[in-house]
C-alpha cells in the first residue's frame, strides 16, 4: 500500500470538467454499472472487453459503418485474436471531420520559419494527394514511404495514403542512407516522397545527393520531392517531380475508401541494433480506437485544446502525433534541434503557440533541469495543463524539477509502450493524483501485470511487464513473417499467451481512506534484456541512472553487465559536464550516491568516462550494443544508430581486461 503524498492532484473542477469523468458517468448509465474508483472502471474495461471498446468506438466519435460485434470467438494464439470484423473504417476521414476555418496544423522549424494550414485545406490537399496516388495507379496495400522532416507536407501524404487504403511508412533525415533503406528495401515501397534539405544546429543541411541514392536503391516508381526543383535521380525511378507538380492534377478527390478493422495503415520498425529492423505493421483501427482513447480520455485532449510532441518522422510518437487530429484539435510540429540556440527553444513555442499538451522526452526535462533553465520564470505558460514524456523512465527528480521550476498545476503523465503497440501501456489520467517516480495508471482496456519468475503476478515487486489479453493495436502481423514466427518469439516466449514487452517493471497500488483501491500505478525500471545481474541479484538499469544523473558533474550515462570471473559486475560509464574530470573524488561521490539512493548492489565495480553514448537515431541509449562492445562482439547494424563512432569509446578498454 501507497502513502506517499501525491505532487498534484486534479481539482474537483478539473476532474468533473475531464473527458475521462464524462467517459466513466456515461459507461455507468449505459450499463448500468457503478465505478466509484479508476480501479473499477478499468477492471470492467478488461473484464467485458467488447462493451468497453464497443463503447470507446461510440464515445470517441469513430466515423465507419460498425462497430457490430467487437471481436470474433477467441483465437488459438493471443496474437490472432481479430477485432470488429464486420467494421468498415477509413483512417483519413477519421482525422479530418473538422472541415472549417479552423487551425489545424502549426508547422515551426528550427530557423523560425512558421506555416499554418487550416481545416478545410488540410482536407483539400490529402484529398489531392490522394487523388494522385489514385491517377498514377496506387492501390489497395501499396506501400507510400516517406523520408521527411517533421512538416506539414508529411501529414498530407500520410493521410493520402491512407485515404486510398495505401500503407504508410516513414524514416527522418537525420537516418543515413543505409538505414533507410535496411527499412524501406525490406517494403518494397512504389512510391517516395523525400524533402532536398532540412535544418538542425543552425545548419541546413543538404539531402538531394542521400536522396537520389535512396530512391535508386530502392527501385521506386515515382520519387516527389518536397523542393523547388526535383532531385536528379538514376534509373530505374521512372519520374521525379515536385510536390507541386504531383498535386496539380485536376482530378477531385476520391471518396474515402472504408476498409475492414484490420486494414494494414502503418509499417514501424524495431531499432535495427541487433540485426535487421523487423517491419511492424499496424492496422487502421486498432491504431485509430486506440490513440482515441489515450488522447481524449487519458491525455484530455479536445478540440479547443492545441497538442504537440517533440519527435521526428522516425518515431511512433509522430503517428501518435498525428492522430490528436481526430479530437478535432489543433497539433504542434517542430523540426530541428530542441535545444537550439538554447535550452528554451521549446519553452518559447508552448509560450508562442499556446500548446495546452506539451510532450516531450525524459531526457529533455532532466537537460532543461542541469541546464538551470527555469521555464515558469522566463516564459508564460498559462495555457499549458498537461506535460507528456516518453522515451526513458522520467527521473524521480525531474518530477520535482517540473512542479518546481515549470508549472505547480499541471498533469504530468509520464508513458510507457512503443512501436510494438503504436500507444501505451501504462499513461496519464485527469482523474488522478501524480506521484512521484509513478506512471499514474494502467490504460483502460488494457490487462497490464508485473510477472514474477514463475509466471505469477506481483504487486511491489520487481518482475516482467505483461499485458494478459490481446487488445485492438496489437500488430496485425510482421512483414515478411508469413509463419508468425517472429511474432511469436518477440512478444510470446516468455510466457504462454501473455504479452511480455521487455520492460522490467514494478506496480503500486494505491488505497483510499476506507481501504478502497483507488489506482495501480507503474514504475518501468529499465529494459529486461538489460536488467544487470551481479550475483544473482536483479537490477534495473533505471535505478542507477536515477541516482547518478542528478549530480552536477554528469551530463549523460549508460550502464552495462560485463561477464567477469563466473559472475556479473555492473560498469558504469559517464560523460561528464565541460570542466569536470572522473577524479577519485568524484567517482567516490559517484559510488557513494548510488549505495545511498539505491543499494551497495547497485555500486558499480568500474565507474569509465566517455566523450559520448551511442543512441538509436530516435535518441534512445543502445545498452545491448555497448554491452556486446565491451565483450569484443560484434554489433551487427550500426547504420541504425545516430552516432555509430561513439562505440569505439567503449572498445578494447584496458580497464576491463
């Protein structure tokens, strides 16, 4: 049992005011039910699964013709359970209902350029888009790929696309050649349309020659570029053409194209770090149900309501993005580097846009926080009411750092799932009080469990995130695994017929005065497959960053297992703040910190500095390449990290021979 005291807690105006308040009153008088806790209505919307979806289907506005019975008898396998079969959705018309005047879409980058696009012309050009993709015969399931920045032009295509019924896949610019096309080659894409430059770092930076050599590589059809002139391309690429020029047929939108529940919409990848990225491919209304709910109820999303999130093309959480679109608001995209020229260039677009919903990294809040960067003293966030952060565990003292020194009323909902589910597992809740170092909740509809080594489920225990029933975003297949053998050993092996992500992980129950169980919440401790075992002990990686990314002197750190004499000692490496150095007495202060703040379990037996820490080029740290590093092993797909040269500070270090 819980009691520790909540860093917020939603004002009974807020609360009654919320989408997820109207959500549980009106699942109350529809089936009769009485949910005085969160913890009852999530256990009804796991327990009778088809009324709840069925009814998130009808509360979230979900055009289509459905939703009829909401999941066929259930499958053999976890994996192959089926959902709405007789539904007929489109994505696109979807996320345009809005048709008016209205913002949709504010597009800044980096250099300070703005561009807007309302409603009804957001609608135009997707249905333009559309409508070329059609002329140039694209059809049902073709693949679309898109290697773009974060702009408006990139949500045009995506929604064209899936207008037709055509599949949507994207890389970023900052993905060098070969990993886009470790990506896309694996697709076969007919089409791609790529921008001729994008700005980070104060730098345009010059794609047309990465460009053309992609577009060869990959034998598209049609090449558009997002430029003033299109990009020179060798065969077999039968045409090169501006966006423009790609929009400029007469030809009127075509009708949107509804298409059963399963309908393939997007393909994500896996980080690629240990071999070739698997092709995740996602259906159209699995990811439409599931991201109406998380953005309307979980995140209190609405159409007065304007929605960013810092991400690139590259990342699920532009998909999820995106999708803010059908909650009738208005979504935030900025491109570039968020920390340029200074640590409060985000800050000054919550200010600048009025962004409601702010949405982030962990590892942004805690630079903003060594930074000294005090965004409530130089900015005005008035409109500011719900603060996202993904990608990482969020510190417990960036929970401090935010309530402090960003906003003292203000929904902080860190969340956790990723590109397998394209949404989440555990998330925010309006209706909730924030607990420090806490995930608030698990996602309704969701069976999330912690897992113990014997398969059993724990509460304060340390253990294996589960989710224990299938649920409508689960991929629709892998590419090219026509078996379902490599589903089946990425999410199955664990545990028969439960889902086990990979997140070593924890669940806290939370009690009211009468003993009444308000909530779970979640704490993620790290990767499984990272988890640290000295001795025989289990140690999540989060543990130790949490203590040693709070001291001044580190910038960043990474921590690994090494093999050594039978057992297991943990090697912590650290890139240090400009003007400090790994002296004796810092590594004393570092050791020290850590057996304090967690355990002498947790003391690294070796304490390296580096200048820099590999990362996936969606930012995430790479523990399984630094580990097989330092082992002398290969680490088979370097093109899938950001910054492959930040490996060789790792190798053949003399301190761990």
């Amino acid at each position: 049992m819980s009691k520790q005291t909540p860093l917020w807690t939603p004002s009974e105006t807020r609360r009654d005011g919320s989408r997820m308040q109207a959500f549980l009153r009106s699942a109350e008088q529809q089936y009769d039910k009485k949910f005085a806790h969160y913890a009852d209505l999530h256990r009804w919307s796991v327990d009778e699964a088809e009324n709840f979806w069925r009814y998130i289907w009808q509360f979230c506005d979900i055009q289509g013709d459905g939703p009829g019975d909401v999941i066929l008898e259930p499958a053999a396998r976890f994996q192959e359970h089926r959902w709405f079969p007789a539904a007929r959705l489109n994505f696109a018309e979807n996320l345009l209902q809005r048709r008016d005047d209205g913002v949709a879409i504010i597009a800044v980058e980096e250099h300070g350029k703005r561009t807007e696009i309302s409603w009804q012309q957001l609608y135009q050009q997707a249905g333009r888009f559309a409508a070329a993709l059609k002329q140039h015969g694209i059809q049902l399931g073709d693949r679309v790929a898109g290697y773009m920045p974060n702009r408006i032009e990139t949500v045009v295509a995506a929604l064209g696309a899936s207008w037709i019924g055509a599949v949507w896949s994207s890389c970023s610019p900052d993905f060098g050649a070969t990993a886009v096309v470790d990506r896309f080659g694996q697709i076969s894409p007919r089409i791609l349309i790529a921008a001729d430059h994008y700005y980070y770092n104060g730098k345009r930076i010059d794609l047309s020659a990465r460009v053309a050599d992609i577009a060869s590589a990959l034998n598209v059809e049609h090449l558009i570029c997002v430029a003033e002139n299109a990009i020179s391309v060798k065969q077999p690429c039968t045409s090169s053409v501006t966006l423009q020029q790609w929009l400029a047929s007469e030809d009127v939108a075509p009708e949107f194209v509804r298409l059963p529940f399963d309908q393939p919409l997007y393909i994500l990848y896996s980080s690629g770090t240990t071999g070739v990225p698997k092709c995740i491919v996602h259906g159209a209304g699995g990811t439409l149900l599931q991201h109406a709910k998380e953005l309307q109820l979980h995140s209190d999303l609405s159409r007065d309501d304007r929605l960013f999130y810092f991400t690139t093309c590259g990342w699920m959480m532009w998909n999820w993005l995106i999708s803010g679109l059908q909650a009738g608001a208005t979504i935030v995209l900025y491109d570039g580097n968020p920390a340029w020229p200074d640590s409060g260039r985000l800050f000054e677009l919550v200010e600048n846009e009025k962004i409601s919903h702010f949405g982030t990294s962990a590892k942004f809040i805690q630079a903003a926080e060594k930074s000294g960067l005090k965004p409530k003293q130089q900015h005005s966030l008035e409109n500011l009411k719900v603060l996202l952060s993904t990608g990482s565990p969020l510190l417990h003292e960036s929970y401090d750092y935010i309530y402090r020194d960003i906003k003292e009323d203000l929904l902080v909902a860190s969340i956790s799932g990723g590109t397998d589910i394209i949404s989440c597992f555990a998330l925010g809740n309006p209706l909730l009080p924030v607990f420090r170092g806490e995930l608030q909740c698990l996602g309704l509809g969701m069976d999330v469990a912690v897992y113990n080594d014997s398969g059993q489920a724990v509460d304060n225990e340390k253990g294996e995130m589960v989710c224990r029933r299938p649920f409508p975003s689960m991929p629709v297949g892998f590419w090219h695994d026509e078996d379902g053998s490599k589903y089946q050993r990425a999410y199955f092996d664990r545990f028969a017929q439960v889902w086990a992500h990979g997140d070593y992980a924890e669940t806290r129950r939370h009690y009211d005065a009468n003993n009444e169980h308000t909530h779970s919440g979640l704490i993620i401790h790290g990767r499984s497959d990272a988890v640290l075992n000295p001795g025989g002990v289990r140690i999540g990686t989060a543990e130790i960053y949490r203590q040693v990314e709070t001291l001044t002197e580190i910038r960043e750190s990474i921590v690994v297992g090494q093999e050594w004499q039978g057992d297991v000692r943990v090697v912590l490496f650290v890139v240090l703040q400009d003007g400090y150095q790994l002296t004796e007495a810092l590594e004393k202060q570092i050791r020290q910190t850590i057996r304090e703040g967690a355990s002498p379990r947790h003391v690294p037996a070796k304490i390296l500095a580096v200048k820099a820490i590999p990362r996936t080029v969606s930012g995430k740290i790479v523990e399984l390449a630094v580990r097989e590093i330092i082992h002398g092993r290969v680490v088979t797909n370097q093109s899938a990290l950001a910054n492959p040269e930040a490996l060789e500070y790792f190798r053949q270090r003399p301190e761990l021979r």
